[in-house]
C-alpha cells in the first residue's frame, strides 16, 4: 500500500556520519546518504545557507534531499556543516569567515566525495551556499553546480566569468519573489555567465517553504536526466518518520544573507 511522501517521511538509504578535514586543519560534520540497492547515478554536494542566519546542513531542501533522493532517484547526497556551523549532527570546528576561509571547507567536501568513489559530482549550493559554489566550487571533480536563490553577494563577475570559460553546466533556480534576486535582475547579473541557464520558479520565495518538491524535481532533471520527474509523491515500501523538532528551522529569517526587509 502506497502512503504520501511527506516534509518528515524518510525513505530507505544507507546513511552514514562522516567528517571531513579541512587543509587548514578543521574538521567538519556531515552525513552521505546513498542508494539501498544501487550504485548512485549522480552526487550532490550541499553547500548550506549563511550560518549566521540559520543555514547548516539540516536546511529543509537539503535535508529532503537526503531524505529522499536516494530512494526515489538513485542519487547520493553529502551534507556537511561548513566552519562553526551546528546542527543535529553537531558543530564543525572553526569560525565563519564570510566565504573567505570556506573555500577549503567546500575543497574538502569535493575531495571526500571523489575519495569515496562518488560518481557524477554535482554542487547544490542555496543561498550563501551558491556564492561558496561559484567561488570555490570550478573543481576538475565537479561535473556541474545548481544553484537555488542566488543573492551574489560574495561572488563576484569573475567568479561567474571562470565558469563561463570552464563551459560547466550552471544552472540558477528564482523565485519569483525572492528578497534579494528576482528573475529579471537574474538575468542581467548572470550576463559574465551566458551559459548558465535561468529557471524562475513562480510564486517561489528564497526559502522555497512549499516549494522543496519541484526544487528536487528540477535537481534531478539535470544531474540524473534518465530519472522521470516528477518524482514520486508516494512511497510503497518502509518508510521512517522523522523529528520535525529536532530538525526544526530556527528562526523565521533561517537561511537569509542579509536581513530581511521591515514591511511598509
């Protein structure tokens, strides 16, 4: 009997804690999961939202990602909490440091997953995560980056310029009433980049709450383009459930990079 696929449903994985060391000497936390019964088609790497704000590995989208993915898709995913960020998986060691020092969190990251034999490497960076993406993430081991509300606040037109020279797939996701980046302006500053393809997703806002299934749907299209999407709605087998508390975000302004705007 098939039951709904819902934001706590958790679909079978092998799942494991990992840690990751950094070549400045931190060592962060984070989780795989992979396929029960398959090798992996693609893997995404979760480069996580501003920390300051709310952002760790546990982000909703990202953590239905790992929730799901593997089952549904045959796809790996590797979440981890870049420097002084805590979630239920505990803190990484280290200090934020503005996407200066991350470069060697996102290094460590990419290098674990092609140690771990992990094919089709893909970074899923959101928020601050997309600026750490473009910045640190042109890899030789990256097959391509997805990108989900980019504000480019830390990036830079050169940064976009070096993956336009690279001819990576980059693919951006709007909101259409993001606070920071909305379609329009997305187009213009995206100009360094004319490959990278633009999808504005309607009535989505930067933290995608409602949204997390067609970010997924559209995740899947472009790193497991064999797997029909939409993905399934519906489970027929186990299914775990999982704590919404534990996981809950935890502030209302969770996973924005600059504050947000007061009402008028």
């Amino acid at each position: 009997m098939s039951s709904s696929i819902r934001a706590n449903s958790i679909l079978p994985a092998h799942r494991e804690d990992i840690e990751l060391q950094t070549a400045d000497g931190l060592t962060l936390v984070g989780e795989l999961s992979k396929p029960l019964d398959r090798e992996p088609l693609a893997t995404l790497v979760c480069l996580h939202p501003l920390p300051t704000h709310g952002g760790m590995m546990d982000s909703h989208v990202f953590r239905k990602a790992a929730w799901r993915l593997p089952a549904l898709a045959g796809v790996a995913v590797l979440r981890f909490n870049t420097r002084g960020t805590s979630s239920v998986r505990g803190t990484s060691q280290g200090t934020f440091s503005a996407g200066v020092d991350e470069r060697f969190d996102v290094a460590a990251a990419i290098e674990f997953a092609e140690f771990a034999d992990l094919p089709n490497i893909w970074l899923l960076g959101w928020s601050f995560g997309t600026d750490l993406t473009l910045m640190h993430g042109l890899d030789p081991a990256v097959a391509g980056a997805i990108l989900l509300s980019p504000p480019l606040r830390f990036s830079q037109p050169a940064d976009l310029a070096a993956w336009a020279a690279e001819g990576k797939p980059l693919t951006a996701l709007i909101p259409e009433f993001d606070d920071y980046l909305r379609p329009a302006e997305a187009t213009e500053r995206f100009a360094a980049a004319p490959h990278a393809e633009i999808v504005p997703v309607a009535g989505a806002k930067h933290l995608w709450v409602g949204d997390a299934e067609k970010v997924l749907d559209e995740v899947v299209s472009r790193v497991a383009p064999s797997v029909p999407v939409p993905l399934p709605r519906t489970w027929d087998g186990p299914m775990e459930t999982g704590d919404m508390n534990a996981y809950a975000d935890r502030t209302v302004a969770a996973f924005s990079d600059v504050p947000v705007p007061k009402a008028d």
